[in-house]
C-alpha cells in the first residue's frame, strides 16, 4: 500500500493509533544496526509476520522514518483471524 508522508508529531500519533488499533500485534526486535545517524531494527510478529525500519537520528531526534514490511503476509494472518 502506497501512503504519502505522514508529517507532524499529532499525525504520526494518530497514524499509529489507528494502525495498531485494528489488529492485536508485537513487534520482537530480531537485529539492531547504527552508522552514524543511521539506524536499522528487523523485528519479527510471533504469528511470522517481518519487517524493519530505517531511522535517522538527529540530536537525540527522529528526523525521518521509513519502514518495510509484507502487506500480504499481514492481511493473510489476520484476515483469517476475524
């Protein structure tokens, strides 16, 4: 699913709240990497679902977020859990 950026402090807050609102889901946190201002997490759901994110820290602060991850494998695990 394509998305535009999501910009702001409120509107990421409210992007996260109704992504995770849908679905009962944990992240485990697989490998971690750092290059600077880079950072890398790959995380894992128990249920088999992968992913990561790319973060570039600035001053202690996000300055941009970008994740990855397999939308058919998510709407095949939990489309069969409704």
């Amino acid at each position: 699913m394509v998305r535009d950026p999501v910009v702001g402090r409120d509107a990421i807050r409210a992007m996260f709240a109704g992504e995770f609102a849908q679905v009962e889901m944990v992240c485990v946190p697989e490998n971690r990497f750092a290059d600077g201002e880079w950072a890398i997490l790959e995380w894992r759901d128990p249920l088999g679902l992968r992913g990561c994110g790319f973060f570039r820290v600035i001053e202690g602060r996000i300055a941009f977020q970008r994740g990855y991850w397999d939308r058919l494998s998510f709407e095949r695990l939990y489309a069969s859990s409704d």
